[in-house]
C-alpha cells in the first residue's frame, strides 16, 4: 500500500513554530512545503514572512520597550551630568522599527529558498488528512505529515463599536501619533503596551476585569501595577467596556461599566487598544474534514504534539494549554520533527519555561508562582527582599527592585519559583534559569558568589522569609 506524496512535510504557518518545524526537517533532506498567510487585520494591517513574533510580537515590543527605556535614561541622565535632549517622533519610531522587520521578513525569505523549502504565500485549507488546498483555488498539496503552526490573533470582544479599537495587530505600525490612549485587559501585553506608551509620552489608561498578570506570582504582579501608576499610568479597576463610539475622527467615546454594581462608566480617547486575550487561527483550516475537535478558544488538543489524526500534528500558540511563548514554539517544533524523523524521544518541557515581562520595572521568573506552589506543595517557604540597582542610586527616591525564591520546605528547599522585578529581569532570568532547570536548591543560591556590583547578586544574599513577616530593608 505504498504511496507518494507531493512532500514528506507540509508546515501550515510561517510563525515561530512552523519556520523552526520546517527547516529543522529540511535539514534532514525532507521535502517540505510550507505555507504562510496573513488576514489582514479589523484595520487592514498586513505583514509578511515570520508570524506573530517578528512582525507584531517580541520584536517591535521589545524596541519599543528599549525607546520608552531611553526616555527614563535620558530623564535621569541629569544626575550623572548629563542634560540629554528629549523629543520623540512617533513616525520615527514606527518607521524604524517598520523598516527592521522587513529586513527580518527578506532574511526568512532567503533562509527557506537556501534550506529547499517550498514557500507558498498562501492560505492552506485541509482537504483530507493528507492533502490542503490553496483557499479559494482547486489546486492541492499532498504530504505524508503536517503540522499546524498556525498560531492565534487578538480577539475582540463582542460589544457594539468594537472594530473602532486596535490590538497588538495594528499598534506597531500605527501611522498616527496614538494621543490619549485606552489599553483593555490586564495580562502582559496590556501592562507592556501601556508601560512603553506611558514611557514615551502618551496619556495612558489601562482597564482592568479582575486582577493584573493573571497566573504570574500576584506580589510581583501588584508591584507592577503600583509601580506603572507611579509612573502616570492610570487604572481603571473593575470595569469592562460596553461600548465604543465615534465621536469625530480623532475621539473615541469608551462606554463601560462597573464588573459587580454595573455603575457606568464613560471617556473619551484617541485610541483604544483591546489585549483581552487571543484567539487560534484554526477557523479556517477546515478541521472538520478531519473531523478534529477544538476548544472554545479554538485551540487544539494535543498529546506531545499529536493529533489525534495521526499525519497531523501541531505546535506553538496553536496548541492548548501550552505557554504562548516564541522560544516555546520553536523548541517544540525542533523536537516533534526530530521524534517523527529521527525516532528521537525527547519531548518538550511545557513546565519549566522562564519568562519576562517587559514592563518598565521588567518581571523575570521560571517555575511557579507562590501562589500555584502553597496549592501545589504541602510546605513551601519564601525568601524576599527588595533592592536599589547602583544604577539607580544617585537618583532623589530610586525605584524599589524585588527578589522572590520560592521553595519546597520538605525537600531540602528546593527552589520551586525563580522572581525578579527590575532593570534586565530578562537578562537576568535566562541565566538562572539554568539554575532552576537542573534542580538548585536554596543552599546552591546561598553557595554561589555574587558578582559586585550587580542586581543579580541579589540572590546569593537572600536570608529574609517572608513567613517571618520581617520588614524588608533594600540591599544594593
Ligand atoms: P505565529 O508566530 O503566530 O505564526 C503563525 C503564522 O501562521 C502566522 O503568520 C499566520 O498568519 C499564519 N497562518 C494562520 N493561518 C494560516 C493558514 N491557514 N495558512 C497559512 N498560514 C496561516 N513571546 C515571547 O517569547 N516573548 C515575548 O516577549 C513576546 N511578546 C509578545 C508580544 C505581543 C504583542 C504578542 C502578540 C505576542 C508576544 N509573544 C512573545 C508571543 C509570541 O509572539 C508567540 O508565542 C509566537 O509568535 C507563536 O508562534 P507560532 O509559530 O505558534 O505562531
Ligand atoms: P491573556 O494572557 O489571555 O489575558 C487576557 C487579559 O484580558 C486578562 O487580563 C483578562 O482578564 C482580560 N480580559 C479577557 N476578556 C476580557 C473582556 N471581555 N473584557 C475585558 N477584559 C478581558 O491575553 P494577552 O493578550 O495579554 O496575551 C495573550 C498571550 O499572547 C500571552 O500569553 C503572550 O504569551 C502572547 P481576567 O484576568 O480574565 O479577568
């Protein structure tokens, strides 16, 4: 019953996860196709080669993030003698940035011509489970494997006057100055976005549903939020937008109302950016000819990767349950292709993955957070305390850094969260991560030598718990 197929592999999506699938098959001289689509945004915005990450992702976050971080730089220069000039062009910014990612989208261009792998710029659409066609033409692809990469969009929420706000889509390219703006949703793209616009300039609100930075430790998370406030940042808590209507061209009235007394709520804004979560890009796929089941978020279910149709598989935001995470779709990617290949049998470590949030104050952690840890463990002890990176010291009242380590008390203080809030958590993070991974315990942190004068050093000295209820006093 022997067949032949067009390609051993076709990848459906050129985001993270699929480039990362594809090229790691091309490389074990797999014939590979691979396509990638964009459906242009509520507001048209379109882009190329690359998903999520390069285009309206990581990359045009975190450079806006390093701008607003310029602008602080600049403001506190003062102190070190400086007197550093302080005017920002949006257009300049977006352009710049604009013309970078292009360079990106060539280069993924040309990695997927030098690899051999077969680029369509094209909505893939299943006809079977091993044949997609191109949406809106009869032409077919067969291939014996596929896997989904398809990641997700942001969703809007169901309200009248919803297409009259951006997401994340449309903000990076955004060819006016954003004004006065309105971020919805608390999670981590609401608190960046909100934290580089207040950053450079703009009048900035976030609304809030529940909490802020659901799932992530809540210490670290209110800290962020008192320390976007002290900044300008303004919070609205407890409301959820009802309806958004036109004003003029410019002006934006925002209905909304309190989540329990339902008392209402209205302001007008030049732009309101919805990050209220996002959806899976599976609606278009035709899964019902494979007859695959999704979940309300139109995610997939998946075992380590798999389907439960044997030639598809799947990985990155696309998959249910799984950290929506660029470095996460990419390893993902690389181990399914090498299992389904190489008949290797490493699977992808969903759980300890670290993470930054780069808010002004940047949140770096891995493992868990103190919270899901005491539901978790049966004794869990925390070390803390705060400190003042040097850098920040000769300013009038230098903003307070944060350090957590979370550890199982039954097992030798083995650290079970990894926290930092401050300048380069990210930085800082990515390094001990390798700590927590291989299983430190809290003693390993106390047996290793600082590097003076850092933020990082922090964690060699922490002596404090926080079951000990003792007023923190900052180190640095
Ligand atoms: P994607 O990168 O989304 O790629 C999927 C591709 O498939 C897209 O190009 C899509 O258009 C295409 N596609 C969809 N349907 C079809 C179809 N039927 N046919 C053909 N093509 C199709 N992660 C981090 O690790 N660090 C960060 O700092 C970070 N910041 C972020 C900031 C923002 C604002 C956002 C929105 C995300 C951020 N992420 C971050 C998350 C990261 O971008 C995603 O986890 C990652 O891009 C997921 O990769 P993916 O391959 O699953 O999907
Ligand atoms: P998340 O992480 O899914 O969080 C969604 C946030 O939006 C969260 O604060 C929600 O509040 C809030 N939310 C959800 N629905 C609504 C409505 N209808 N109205 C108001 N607020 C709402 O989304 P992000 O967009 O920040 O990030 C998605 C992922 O993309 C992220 O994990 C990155 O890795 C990449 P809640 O706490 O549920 O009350």
């Amino acid at each position: 019953n022997f067949q032949t197929y067009d390609y051993d592999l076709c990848v459906i999506g050129g985001g993270s996860g699929g480039i990362s699938a594809a090229k790691e098959a091309a490389s074990m001289n797999k014939k590979v196709a691979l396509f990638d689509f964009v459906t242009p945004s509520q507001h048209g915005t379109v882009w190329g080669l690359g998903g999520t990450c390069v285009n309206v992702g990581c990359i045009p976050k975190k450079l806006f993030h390093r701008a607003s971080l310029l602008n602080e730089e600049a403001t506190t220069s003062d102190n070190f003698g400086f007197h550093m000039k302080k005017s920002f062009t949006w257009k300049t910014l977006v352009d710049n940035v604009q013309k970078y990612i292009r360079n990106l989208n060539n280069n993924y261009e040309k990695e997927l011509e030098k690899n051999k792998i077969d680029y369509f710029n094209a909505k893939a659409v299943f006809v079977d489970k091993h044949r997609v066609k191109f949406a809106g033409e009869e032409r077919t692809v067969s291939a014996q494997n596929f896997i989904i990469a398809v990641g997700g969009r942001p969703t809007y929420p169901d309200i009248p006057g919803a297409h009259l706000g951006i997401t994340s889509d449309d903000l990076f390219s955004l060819n006016k100055d954003p004004g006065k703006v309105l971020l919805v949703g608390a999670s981590y793209i609401a608190l960046e976005c909100a934290g580089f616009l207040n950053g450079l300039g703009y009048d900035t609100t976030v609304m809030v549903r529940s909490i802020l930075l659901r799932g992530f430790d809540q210490d670290i998370a209110n800290m962020i939020g008192e320390d976007l406030e002290s900044r300008g940042v303004k919070f609205i808590r407890s409301h959820v937008p009802t309806e958004l209507v036109a004003q003029d061209k410019e002006n934006i009235i925002v209905k909304a109302e309190h989540t329990s007394s339902k008392e209402k709520y209205e302001e007008v804004f030049n732009t309101v950016v919805f990050a209220i979560g996002r959806t899976a890009c599976t609606q278009d796929l035709n899964l019902n000819s494979l007859e695959l089941p999704v979940e309300p978020n139109q995610k997939l279910v998946t075992k380590d990767e798999k389907t439960p149709v044997h030639s598809v598989y799947a990985v990155g935001d696309v998959i249910h349950n799984a950290p929506e995470l660029t470095p996460v779709a990419i390893k993902a990617g690389k181990l399914l292709v090498k299992r389904i290949y190489r008949k290797t049998t490493e699977q992808m470590n969903y759980k300890l993955v670290p993470t930054t949030v780069f808010t002004p104050l940047e949140y770096g952690c891995i493992g868990y957070s103190e919270t899901d840890a005491k539901a978790t463990f049966k004794n869990v002890v925390v070390y803390h305390n705060e400190y003042v990176p040097l850098e920040n010291a000769l300013e009038s009242e230098p903003r307070k850094c944060y350090a957590k380590l979370v550890c199982d008390a039954d097992n030798g203080e083995k650290v079970l969260g990894f926290h930092v809030l401050g300048p380069n958590a990210g930085e800082i993070t990515q390094g001990y991560a390798l700590g927590v991974m291989l299983g430190a315990y809290k003693q390993d942190f106390d047996a290793l030598i600082g590097i003076h004068p850092t933020c990082a050093e922090v964690f060699t000295t922490l002596s404090v718990t926080k079951e000990s209820n003792k007023k923190l006093e900052s180190s640095g």
